[in-house]
C-alpha cells in the first residue's frame, strides 16, 4: 500500500461521525509508526528528537498575498516625518478675553523615548585630550615603577576591614577643683534727710532761672552767625527749637499723665475689658450678649458721621476712624481720627480734610500709612510720622482722579520696583490702581464696571455703574469683589481688565458690604438695603445661606476667630452677631447699642481682643465685648487636645457648605 493510498484512508477513517476521541488518537498514532517502520526499512534517518538535523519549512500565513516578482521588486517610498502621529490635534484652551474655547493652533511634536544624564565627554574634545593625557601620566608614573612602589599600591589594594566590634574605650578621670567663697564688706554711703517746701513762688523762680540760661543759649548761638548771611536758615532753625524746647520736653509726660488719669477714671471699664466673663451665659443657653465698654468722641466732629473704622494691625489697641456724610445735602469738611484704648477721651492724631472721608485703610506691614478715600473722589495717603496734618500724597491734581465719591481703599503687596501701591473704587464705576512714586500718585485703570442692561445705549456713557465695595482675596490677592448699587456682585481679576470672571445676583438695592472668609477660599459674604445678609459659595450662582434683619443692613465682618462668626449692624441701631458652626437659622444675639433714632454705619472686630468697635451717625464710636457664648470653643477632652489652626476653621466651614449643597 502507497503512502498516498494509506493517507487517504486515514483521512476517511477519521472524518467518520461514529469514531470518537480514543479511537481517533489510537489510528494517528498506529499511522506514525507504520510510517517510522518504512522509512527505516528503506534506509531514511529520520533523526527524531534531534531539532537541529530536522529541515526548515516556512510556515505561510493563509492571508498572505501572493505577489508576483514585478511587485516583490517593485520600491515604495516612505517619508518620514518630524510630526508626532499620537499628538493630540484637537486640544482648545478658555480664552478669558474672548469668553469661549479656543484651539491650540501648534501642538508639541516632539516624543522622548530615552533620556540618560551622564558626563561623557568626546575623546578628540579639548577636555578629553587632557583627561586621556592625565590617565596616561598615572599609568606610566614616569616610567618603570620601583619595586617599593608596587608593594605599597598592593598593600594598599589588600587593606583589610577593621572588625567593627572591636575596639577599645579610653577614659580618664580628674579631681574637681575645690570651690571657694570670696567676700568682701564695705562700709554703708553715708545718708541723709532732705525736706523743703515748694510754694508758688519757688516754682516761678525755678522757671524765671530756666528761661534765662535758654535766653543766654540763644544768643550764644546767634552769636555765631551775625555776619554770615548764608546760614540765616541755621539761625532760623535755632530760634525755632528755642521757642518750642519748653513744649516738645512736656509733651511725652504730658501724654503719659493723661494716659494715667484715664485709666483712673475709667478703672472699672478696663477691669472689665481685662477679666470680666458673663456668668449668665451659663442659663441663656446659646444665646449671648455685648458688654459696653469706653464709647470714643470728639467735641468737634458731632455734626459729621462715622463713614469708615480700621484697626492697626501692628498696634492692637489703636484704631482709625474716618468721618464724613453719606447724604448730598450734607457735605462740607471731613476728619481722620486715630484713638487708642488706652486714652479713650482724646483722640492721638487728627487730621482735617477738605472733604468728607468715605474710606479708609491701614497698612498692613507699614502700619503708620494710612490711605483715605474722600467724597470728592481724590484718594490721599496720610503718615503717623509726619508732625502736619497735611497728607503726603494727594491725587487732587492728578489727570486720573476720580470724578465722585470713592467709596473703598485697599492697599496691595508692593510692585516690582518695591513701590507701595493701593486700589480705589469709585461711584464713577472705575478701579484704579495708586502708585507711590516719589512725590506723586501715579495711577493705572484696571477695569471699569459693567452697565446694566436696563439703561439706554445713549446714556451708557453717561449713566455709570457705582461701586459701594471692594475686597480682595485672603490667599489670592489678585482676585477681588465689587458690590454696586444695583445689587450686582462682580469677580474679578488684576490680570484680566478687559471683562469680569463672574456676576451674581445678590442683592435688590444697594450692596453696602462684601467681604472674602478669612479662612475658607470659597466663601464670601455680602448684605444691602433689602434687609438680607447672605453667605456665597464662589462655585455657585446662589446664596448658600440668607438672614432678613428686618431693617436696612449697614456693614458685616467676619470675626478673625473663626470661619463661622461673623457680625451685622443695622439702621436700627442694633448688633447682630451668628455663628453658623451653632446656629444656621437665627443670630445668638441682637442687641441694641445705641439711644434711638441712631443708625449704626461700621463695624470691625478687633484682630486679637474679644471686642468689637461700631460707629453711628453721630460720631461716636462704642466697643463691645462679646460674652463667652459669642465666642464659644469645642471642648477638650480629658487627655486629649483639640486641632488647632486654619484647617480646622477651613473643616468646619467645608462642613457647613456640603451639608447645604
């Protein structure tokens, strides 16, 4: 039987329907060895089990194309190309300026697919040659080694490690010198008892005798330049400190004095400042209250209204007061008044102004600059160490002034050139930037605000919007807020002055207040003429909480304490003081602080005391301390402290905004 012949009955035998597995497994294998069987018959090696001897077959895939030799010799060009293949092509960016998404028009090409650093340097280099030239003297060392030499290098080469566990304490031990005790006596000074009285007569001779030596000082001064007329501003200078010498020696005491007497008639105030704690807190539950302290006036500023209070950041205990008036009836001169807590009968500076003050702000670092916003719309900038009451810069002759009242300074981080610089907003609808450069304010627009859609195209320029507010971010100072008249609250940016990042709806009337969380960066709080206080999520278009004062809402300040305190006054005269963290529906206390028909205007809380300040149209400025209840902390666990610091404030917050949302 032929081996096709055998081949093709196996075939059938196996394709056969009723031959299984077993069957089919046993017919292959009687198949091979029939086959081995042959072919050793006929002489064949057919080397099994050695791969080497075995002949190569190639193994066609069965797609494969068969190509004739005109093809298979035919040449395909390829190019290759600089381009990445597997760069995205359709990658777009926001555009700020545009307000949509833009595509990125040159995309990166270039892919790295192996990077080594190392310090391989090319062997024809200049620094090669002389690396190569540097190994080869160290090698020939000069020419045949001595024998010495190659026993060291050996030596050197089968150094030994010290045994690490091995090894020996040395210590060596002193006699202490013994101490010794020197004295010595002297004899006591000599003393004595004095005793005199002092009548008025004595008193006015002592001051005759010192006006005297003063006059002999000044002749002997003038004495000096009678024929010189070149140094006549010297002599001027001396006559000048002459005359003031009696009243500049007196001041500091003086100020000490009065300082000293308050403190004696206010005695039971600043007890309570210091140590008083309202017991009662205990049985009102959650509720709280404010304890009045000093109340802060000046005589000739009765007729003029508290427009804006800043405490010092580097003194705690002193702070500015800015007075003017908020009605168009009503203007004429304006004052700057700085009081301290330690004198709160008399003010420590004050300083007239030409127009009513709308505004203020101290600096943060350079605590003794002061930058006022005056009705008028000129900015000013006022220093503590200056004896006059003149500001040191004024914007009244600059092209750039603000064409009505300027109703919010803030300073700003210096510029590249170490330049102080602060920002105004005006009712004009302009944010301008004030630089301090040496005797002048050079100023720079950085945006304008948006008009509302429901006044005429032909009074757009006519009708501006007006600014009330301006705040800028705790952690992002080139992001800031602007309240308006119309209720609107406008995000922006310092890099971004062609159009606002973002618009809320806030308010009906007037927004008279908006100020960024201290400690969370995504909250903000705001309050107007329509009665509301509300809190926002700078993610979201509406307000995450709203309160109804049942009144007009002057001003409102977070407390430094905490990310959930914050405190309102009202036209009503009242102090509202929350705190979500315990309360989301209602203030732990609404208190009337003032005699009626008196409208509360500010508010600030004081960066370390437990105490806040708030001014009323009449002038006055009143402290008050918060009860413990106002000012409430968790409590500590036996055994175990509390976290402390602006995380657990940003927690706390975070806390409030998720169960809201």
């Amino acid at each position: 039987m032929g081996n096709e012949e055998m081949n093709q009955k196996t075939k059938h035998m196996l394709q056969a329907p009723n031959v299984n597995s077993h069957q089919k497994a046993a017919v292959a294998k009687g198949v091979k060895a029939i086959g081995k069987k042959k072919d050793e018959e006929e002489g064949l090696d057919t080397a099994e089990g050695e791969e080497w001897m075995q002949g190569k077959t190639l193994v066609k895939p069965p797609d494969q194309l068969d190509l004739t030799e005109a093809e298979l010799n035919e040449e395909i060009t390829r190019v290759l190309k600089a381009s990445n293949p597997n760069a995205p092509q359709n990658v777009v960016r926001y555009s700020f300026k545009e307000g949509c998404y833009k595509p990125i028009v040159f995309v990166d090409q270039m892919a790295i697919h192996f990077e080594l650093e190392g310090n391989l340097v090319h062997k024809e280099s200049d620094e090669g040659r002389r690396l190569m030239a540097k190994q080869a003297e160290v090698d020939d060392g000069g020419g045949v080694e001595r024998p010495d030499n190659v026993a060291i290098k050996a030596a050197k080469r089968e150094q030994k490690l010290t045994n690490q566990f091995n090894f020996n304490e040395r210590a060596s031990q002193t006699l202490n010198n013994t101490p010794r005790d020197i004295s010595c006596q002297t004899e006591p000074p000599p003393r004595a008892n004095f005793s005199a009285t002092a009548n008025q007569w004595e008193i006015y001779d002592f001051y005759v005798e010192e006006l005297q030596r003063r006059e002999k000082s000044k002749e002997k001064h003038e004495g000096q330049f009678l024929n010189k007329e070149e140094d006549k501003s010297k002599k001027k200078m001396i006559q000048a400190e002459t005359q003031n010498d009696d009243i500049s020696q007196l001041a500091k005491v003086v100020k000490i004095i009065e300082r000293m007497v308050n403190q004696n008639i206010f005695d039971d105030v600043a007890q309570d400042f210091m140590y008083f704690e309202d017991a009662s807190d205990e049985f009102r539950g959650e509720k709280g209250t404010l304890l009045p302290l000093w109340t802060f006036q000046y005589d000739k500023a009765k007729s003029l209204s508290v427009t804006a209070l800043c405490w010092n950041h580097k003194y705690n205990d002193l702070f500015a007061v800015g007075l003017g008036s908020h009605e168009f009836t009503q203007q004429g001169g304006g004052m700057l008044l700085f009081y301290t807590l330690k004198n709160p009968s008399y003010p420590e500076f004050i300083f007239n102004t030409a127009s009513g003050v709308m505004c203020l702000d101290i600096h943060e670092h350079l605590s003794y600059l002061v930058a006022v916003g005056l009705y008028d719309g000129c900015v000013a900038v006022y220093n503590l160490k200056k004896k006059t009451d003149q500001p040191i810069y004024n914007s009244r002759a600059s092209s750039g002034k603000h064409t009505s009242a300027v109703m919010q300074v803030k300073w700003q981080k210096d510029d590249l050139d170490s330049n102080h610089n602060f920002i105004s907003v005006s009712a004009d609808g302009r944010l301008v930037s004030w630089t301090l450069v040496k005797h002048e304010l050079v100023f720079t627009e950085i945006i304008k605000l948006p008009v509302i859609d429901t006044i005429p195209d032909d009074l757009k320029d006519v009708i501006p919007t007006v600014g009330t507010s301006l705040d800028f971010h705790k952690q992002k100072d080139y992001s800031f807020l602007v309240g308006t008249e119309h209720g609107k609250i406008h995000k922006g940016s310092k890099y971004y002055s062609s159009k606002f990042l973002e618009k809320y709806d806030a308010h009906f009337m007037n927004v008279t207040r908006v100020k960024w969380n201290p400690f969370h960066p995504d909250v903000f709080i705001s309050c107007g003429w329509d009665w509301m206080v509300k809190i926002w999520d700078q993610t979201m278009k509406s307000p995450v909480f709203t309160f109804e004062l049942k009144t007009s809402v002057t001003d409102v300040a977070w407390a430094p304490y905490s990310s959930t305190v914050f405190a309102a006054v009202t036209t009503d005269g009242k102090v509202h003081v929350f705190d979500l963290n315990i309360n989301k529906y209602e203030a732990l206390c609404q208190q009337k602080v003032v005699s009626k028909k008196t409208k509360l205007f500010n508010i600030e809380f004081n960066p370390v005391h437990p105490i806040i300040i708030v001014g009323d149209d009449r002038g006055h400025v009143t402290s008050l301390k918060l009860s413990p209840n106002l000012r409430k902390k968790p409590k500590e666990k036996k055994g175990q402290d509390l976290p402390k610091g602006p995380e657990v404030e940003i927690a706390k917050m975070e806390q409030l905004l998720s169960s809201m949302r």
